[in-house]
C-alpha cells in the first residue's frame, strides 16, 4: 500500500517512527514505531511505565520531532508544530488557577476568528456538556481534581477538535470516578465523531473504552501488541460485567507482564 | 463572625492595648516624656506639621523618590531575574550572589554614590534600587520556577506565540511570587530612601526626622516618625488586600 493511499484511509498515521533523547546518556525512547488509526475510531495504548508512551503521544500530536520516520494527520506531515484539530488532554492538572471555569474553557478559543456569540455558544456547549454549568463561575481551586480535568477536556472539546490525545487523563483520580469518567469519555467520542487516543497504564480502562488496544514493549517502545475488542459503538462502564472484559483484560496484561518486569530488572 | 474578621478583630486590638498602654505611661510619668511622648501628642504633632505646608516638599520629594526607585526596581529586577532564568549558566553564577546578597550593608556605599552622582535624588534613588531590585528579582525567578511545565507545552498546543504565551500564561502563573517580591521591594526602597536622607541627604522626610532629632525637638520628631510609618502601613495594606483578593480566586472557599 502506498503512503498516499495509507493516509487516505487512516486519519492518523506513523511510518518508521523513532525518537532518541541527546545524552549525556543518549536514549533510544521509541520506535520504530507504524501505526494507523481509523478516523472516527477509540484507540488505546497501554505499556509498562518509562516505555515511551507520552514521547509517543507528543510526536504524535506535534509537540515533538520523530528522530527519524513520519508522522501524517489527515494525510499531511507534522513538522514539529500542532496543527488545527488536534486537541490535548494531559494527565497534569492543566487548569489555570486564576481563570473561572468558564474562562477556563473559552481559553481554547481567545485565538480564534469567531465571533463572541459564537464562542459564547460553544462554550455555554462545552460547560454543559462537561456537566459543569453550575460550576461555570467557580474557581478550579473550588472543585475536585475530576471537575478540574472535566475543565481540561471541555477546554479541549470547544475547539471541536477531529482528533482528541489524551495522556492518562485520569491517573490521579480514584477508581470510581474513573469510571465515571470513562463513560463521559465515550459519550464525547460518540457524540462529537472525533478521533480518540488515549494513553492509560490502567488495562481495564483500556478494555473498556477503546475499540482497539496497542500493547507497547519496555523501553525503546514498539507495539507488541495490538487487541481488537469487538465492543458495539454504543457502550459504557457496564461492560465490565461482561465475561468478554475479563478475557480482553486477562489478555493486555499476559502481552504485557514480561515488559513490566523488564521494566522492573527482571526476568520473566 | 468569620475567622478573617476573628483573627482582625484581634488584631486591632493587640494594637489599641499597645497605643493605650503607652499613652497611660507616658501620662503617668512611667515612661519619661523626654523619651517617647504620648502617642495622642504624636497624632496631634503630625497634623499639626502635615496640615501647615512646612512640610509639603519633603513629602513629595520624599515619595517622588520612592516612587521611583520602586518603578525602576520592579522593571530592573524583573527583567534581571527574567534573563537569569532564560541561562542555567548565568542562574548558576548569581544563585548565591542573590542569596547572600542582604547580608550586604547597601548604606555603605552611600557616601561613594554621593561622590559618583551628588547630593540630589539620584544617590537616594540608587540607593532605593539597590536595596529593593534583588528582592524582585528572586522572587521573580521562584516566580518563573513556579510556573507549570505542563502550562507551557499547554501554550504550544494552542499555537500562543511567545508574547501570547508569556502574557496568558507566564506571568498570570507567576503572579503570586511576583506580588511577594513587589510587596518586599516597596518596603526595601522606602527604607533606604528614608534612611538614605537620614545618613546625609538635605532635604526630604527622613531628613526632617533627623534635623528634628539633633534638635531635640520630639514632638516633630515623633510627628514625623508616626506619618512616614502610617504612609507605610497604608501603601503595604493596599498591596496585601490587592495580593488577598488574587490569593482568594486561587484557594479554596
């Protein structure tokens, strides 16, 4: 298949993609790394820690330059800039302190051509949509650190972004409002028709949400792996109840257990 | 009533005992009016010196150099510390510079200032500088430290060009740090203005106190002393209720 014929079909795609650190010492930190991901589809990527999951998400998204390789977004190259459509949820608290929710949020549209009735709609969406209305006058000091990164992605989610990266949004929140928080990811996903690549160490939370998993080796990353899940579109948080979600996640952590333990400097 | 008003309430009161404390001393005779006059007798003297125009170039003399040596030290001690953090190389070398820096007697160099520039305002404003910049400029750093990485690749994510970037993002999340050092250089360039024209300046409040003061005449000399505290006070207040109201947006509650 030729590249022009891959980045047609694929919304997002790496071919060869390598990433070294310069040293003092010089690391190797991924790759080489080819994927493609379907516009429109819920794409996870789980790896032991160190394996170079969030270098992976910043080539992606522009932040940084592959060493070597390509990266595509709607079939156009990245060249070590984010271009428009891409939005970035980051596992950090990334709210500003000294901004209200609703400013917070239409911080993603200051540099925008819009008018203000339109960034007021949007953002009115967004607040809404985040379930954060009755907290739209509130400071992020106010809220808890789930309402603060619903904050983070409905600040994301009014630029309308075709492709959505998130960075282990919900590493620092509690197994419940993970949950929680995975349903409202998939109910975004399903409503906005986006693109969804989500960085997690969480297999379950992988199982869950994505219609496909890349399981990624120890450092330098490369995929291993990669899982099918076979969920209907139309799903939630209960589906861990289901037989199937035991067997997925029985599976993630079998490709994966050997990588930790290298992680670890251990043998299997 | 709220903690806030709680904790002012006593405040004002620790403070009222104090005066009151004082007044009865020094109306009994315990406290030798030769010494310290009654703090009504101070309030008194400063209206009386205040309202009648004797002093009226002083005071704006006095506070036209404060005034500008806390401008200039807020711009020279931002930039300054804004350069320092941009070079591991240069924050190396003035890391201890900077924190033994206090340790320094600026007074002393007065007479060589006096020498170099003369008996005008431009010593005394130096002076100020001297005094005040350094503060600005660590607080501008541990402000500039203070700010999250993850802010900034948040600036490159949204494509904020760097002028966008530092006014968005930089300095709103440096703010905090940058008030504490801009509170500490308003207190520092009023100390070394007032105490500038008290070493050897001719003109200005802290030389009045000192003219009153080898004239032995306290009444003036506590007058004066009560109004440059009470312009202190006020000036920091401002700053601490601006500082209180951001502080607020920023906690919880």
């Amino acid at each position: 298949m030729s590249a022009a014929a891959v980045s047609e079909q694929s919304h997002v795609a790496l071919n060869g993609v390598v990433r070294h650190y310069d040293g003092p010492p010089a690391v190797h930190a991924l790759g080489p790394i080819d994927l493609e991901i379907g516009r429109g589809e819920f794409f996870s990527v789980v790896g032991p820690s160190g394996c170079g999951k969030s270098t992976l998400l910043d080539v992606l998204c522009g932040l940084a330059r592959p060493t070597s390789g390509s990266v595509r977004f709607e079939g156009r190259e990245l060249h070590g800039e984010v271009p428009d459509g891409i939005g970035v949820v980051f596992q950090e608290d990334s709210s500003m302190p000294w901004l209200s929710v609703r400013q917070n949020v239409a911080f993603g549209l200051r540099t925008s051509s819009l008018s203000e009735k339109e960034v007021a709609e949007r953002v009115d969406h967004a607040v809404s949509f985040m379930g954060l209305a009755q907290f739209a006058g509130h400071y992020p000091a106010q809220l808890s650190g789930g309402m603060r990164q619903r904050v983070c992605i409905a600040r994301t989610l009014v630029l309308r972004p075709r492709l959505i990266l998130l960075d282990e949004p919900f590493g620092a929140l509690d197994q419940q409002t993970r949950l929680l928080m995975g349903d409202e990811l998939l109910r975004l996903w399903r409503e906005t028709g986006a693109t969804v690549l989500l960085i997690t160490h969480a297999l379950d939370e992988a199982a869950m949400l994505s219609d496909r998993v890349g399981v990624m080796s120890a450092r330098p990353g490369r995929f291993i792996d990669m899982v099918e899940t076979g969920w209907p579109r139309d799903r939630d948080s209960r589906i861990v109840s289901d037989p199937k979600f035991g067997t997925l996640t029985a599976r993630l952590w079998s490709s994966l257990r050997e990588e930790s333990l290298k992680t670890m400097g251990r043998a299997a | 009533m709220t903690r806030r008003r709680a904790v002012l309430f006593v405040r004002i009161a620790v403070l009222a005992g104090l005066v009151a404390s004082l007044e009865i001393c020094c109306r009994t005779g315990i406290i030798d009016p030769l010494t310290i006059i009654p703090p009504s007798d101070m309030v008194a003297s400063m209206i009386d010196r205040v309202g009648s125009g004797e002093l009226d170039e002083s005071i704006v003399n006095t506070f036209s150099t404060i005034v500008l040596a806390f401008v200039l030290a807020v711009g020279c001690g931002t930039l300054a510390g804004a350069l320092v953090h941009r070079s591991s190389r240069l924050r190396d070398v003035a890391d201890p510079l900077l924190a033994s820096y206090y340790s320094v007697p600026t007074f002393i160099f007065y007479p060589l200032l006096v020498a170099l520039l003369g008996l005008g305002k431009a010593p005394l404003v130096v002076l100020g500088v001297l005094s005040a910049a350094p503060a600005v400029m660590i607080s501008t750093l541990s402000g500039l430290d203070s700010v999250s990485p993850v802010l900034l690749k948040l600036a490159r994510v949204h494509r904020l060009s760097p002028v966008r970037t530092l006014w968005w993002i930089v300095l709103p999340a440096a703010l905090p740090r940058l008030f504490s050092g801009f509170k500490l250089a308003l207190s520092y360039a009023l100390i070394g203005v007032i105490a500038g024209e008290f070493i050897l300046s001719g003109t200005g409040l802290g030389y009045a106190i000192s003219f009153a003061y080898q004239s032995f005449d306290n009444r003036a000399m506590y007058g004066l002393m009560l109004f440059v505290l009470l312009v202190a006070v006020i000036a920091n207040g401002i700053l601490y209720a601006w500082e209180g109201r951001l502080a607020r947006r920023r906690s919880a509650g």
